[in-house]
C-alpha cells in the first residue's frame, strides 16, 4: 500500500466479500497515476470567487459571523442586492 493511500477497515479476505465494482463506487475512487494522488476535486466554476482583503467594521462581521454557517455566501448575497446584481 502506497503512503498516500488511508488506511481502511474494510479489510476483506475471501473474495467473495469484495464490495460490487459499480459505476458509481469508480466515479468516487481515488485517482491515481502511478504512485501519486491525483486530487480531481471540483470542478472549475464558470464565474469563480476572488480572495481580497476586505476592511469591515466589527460589528457588521460580527452580526453575519453570529448568524451561523454560510455567514460568507450571506455577506455576497447582501453586497450583490446592495449593487443591483
């Protein structure tokens, strides 16, 4: 076993505990090429995000940090409506 590879608990012995070798079970397999990973990941979006630095006063990252999760998408959300997008 590569040192790239997780160690799994699914370990299995006779082959006729071998999991079915679907369609599916290969679209979510590890791709590799040789011994490397390679890392397929998500696919590039039409429109991406950029990263910046962004000053914001506290209490307005504050007020969308408490709102929970996906405080950021909000954030867009609000700038977009903010500029007519």
């Amino acid at each position: 076993m590569s040192a790239n590879k997780p160690n799994t608990d699914n370990t299995w012995i006779d082959p006729d505990d071998a999991p079915e070798l679907t369609d599916g079970w290969f679209q979510r397999a590890d791709l590799y090429e040789g011994e490397r990973l390679i890392r397929r990941g998500r696919p590039p979006s039409a429109h991406p995000k950029k990263a910046i630095s962004l000053r914001i006063d506290a209490d307005v990252l504050d007020r969308f940090k408490a709102s929970g999760p996906g405080w950021q998408a909000r954030m867009n959300d609000a700038l977009r409506k903010a500029v007519g997008l």
